[in-house]
C-alpha cells in the first residue's frame, strides 16, 4: 500500500502540491492525469524516493519511502525520457538492471523481446523514439516489481505497440498482486487499464475515483418540450452546464441517475435522450471547473 499524507512539494518558491492525500491499494492500476506541470511527475518522483516532500508523509506499507533502500528496490520508476548506457543494447541495460532488481525475470524478458519484436543485441542509440520506450518498458516489467511508476509511458508508441503494452500490464497484474500508476495529460489514452483515476490540478486532488464510478456519475441529457422553456427551470439539477433555448436543451450533470431522472420527469418533457460522458470529457469538464 502507498500512502501520501498531508504532502505538500515546491521548488524555489514554486508551491506545485499541497496538502496532497493519496491512499494506494495493492492490485491497483492508477491513472494519474492532469495538464502539464499539473505535479503528476513530482508525485511519481516522491513514491519512487527520487525526491523527498517538503511536509507530509510518503510511505509504502507504512514505511517513509525516502532514503530507504530496501523499498526502493521494490520500486520501479520509468521516466518520461528512459535513459541507457551509451553504446549499450537492451541485453547490456538488463544486465546491469538486475543487479538491482532480484526478482528480474529472464524469461519473461525474453517473451517480451519477442512480442515486441525487439533485437536485444542492436545498440539502443540506433532505435527510433518508440523503439526506445518500448525496450525501457520490456525491462521495466521483466523486474517484477512490486510498484510500477510509469511517467507519460504511451508516448512514442503506435496504438499496436499500445496494445501489446496494455497486455502486458494485465498480465503482469495477474501474476503479482503489484502497483502500477500511470501518468498522463489525458484520460482517454488510459481509461481501459486503469482501475482508479486521480486528476491532479492547481497544487491538490481535484478528483479520486474507481473508473467505473467515474463512467456512471457524469450525464448528458437532451430534452425537448412542447412549448418554450426558460433554463432556469434546471436550476435545481445544478448542472455543470445548459446549452440550447426554446424547447431544445442539452445538460451536463453530475449525481445519482435515478435522483435525476426523478427531476427531469417533473419537467415533463417531451423527449429524453440520455447518454454518459467520455472520461476525456469528464476530464475537461472538470478541468473547466477549477
């Protein structure tokens, strides 16, 4: 389990977190979304041990994290700019991974190798973009982690090499009982691995949720009536937003289905359309909201 407590994270006299808390099952894939400089790296930076909070606690099964090596190798972090040696191949970076990681699968490694169609012994300085972020993330999973740290790990790729990933992931999930966390600018790129979504934004968490919570709690309604209609009359829905006038309107909202259904009959309108919205929807709207 991670636990982050009352974190609060700057630089110079740049407040970027505050008051931040954040509690991490085993068995959880997280997606960790917001803007850019929104603090999803320096969160993922202070899991891994890289940097240490200004205030707060950051643990892992109740232990501080920072400066604590043996959780540290239970830990894998995989940047958004994966580093190697130079002059070095995959089969050069596994080997000296494992020196730090005892629970380095080799066989593993060597299936996803082959599922990505990889030369293990072709310098990494020769691959493309997404070839390199495909290696580093072979032998970030073939490390068998505990907690997997993965920072804006789908860019570069193909949505075939995105795929394979995904199947990794859950693989790898049934095997161990781990942690991953994912981060991202976008809640659509992740919606269909991650169990639980956070949206970090403007120093704090602004949304924690399982996803299919999310899926079920933000609605868009299309109604009609036979006469013309003030908008006021959906003020007591408080919705995030109305569009339209006369006797076609369409309404963002957030709430139980059944309550709102309850109030939208009373207004009794001709016709109800209703459909949920997309998590990158959800994602802007509540962006919007802040």
């Amino acid at each position: 389990m991670i636990q982050l407590i009352n974190v609060n994270k700057g630089y110079e006299d740049n407040l970027i977190l505050e008051d931040i808390n954040i509690t991490i099952d085993n068995g959880t894939v997280l997606g960790l979304v917001g803007p850019n400089g929104a603090g999803k790296s320096t969160i993922l930076r202070l899991i891994a041990g890289v940097i240490q909070a200004d205030a707060g606690v950051v643990a892992v099964n109740e232990y501080d994290i920072f400066d604590n090596d043996e959780i540290k190798q239970s830990i894998y972090f995989l940047g958004d700019d994966p580093y190697f040696f130079n002059q070095s191949t995959l089969n050069d970076m596994k080997n000296y991974v494992k020196i730090f990681y005892k629970n380095f699968d080799d066989d593993y490694y060597d299936e996803l190798v082959t599922i990505f169609s990889i030369n293990p012994n072709e310098l990494i300085s020769s691959f493309s973009k997404g070839m390199k972020r495909q290696a580093a993330l072979i032998i970030a999973i073939a490390a068998r982690p505990d907690i997997l740290l993965m920072d804006e790990s789908f860019d570069g790729l193909d949505p075939l090499m995105r795929f394979k990933l995904k199947q990794s992931i859950v693989q790898q999930l049934d095997r161990q009982n781990m942690i991953i966390i994912i981060t991202s600018h976008s809640m659509g790129e992740i919606q269909d691995i991650c169990d639980s979504i956070i949206l970090v934004n403007n120093k704090g968490i602004t949304l924690n949720e399982k996803t299919d919570d999310i899926h079920i709690a933000y609605h868009k309604f299309q109604l009609a009536f036979d006469k013309d209609t003030d908008a006021s009359i959906f003020d007591a829905l408080n919705p995030y937003s109305v569009s339209g006038s006369h006797r076609i309107f369409t309404l963002v909202l957030k709430g139980d289905l059944e309550e709102i259904n309850q109030v939208i009959n009373n207004l009794n309108p001709i016709i109800v359309e209703h459909n949920h919205l997309s998590l990158d929807e959800i994602f802007r709207l509540e962006m919007e909201e802040q």
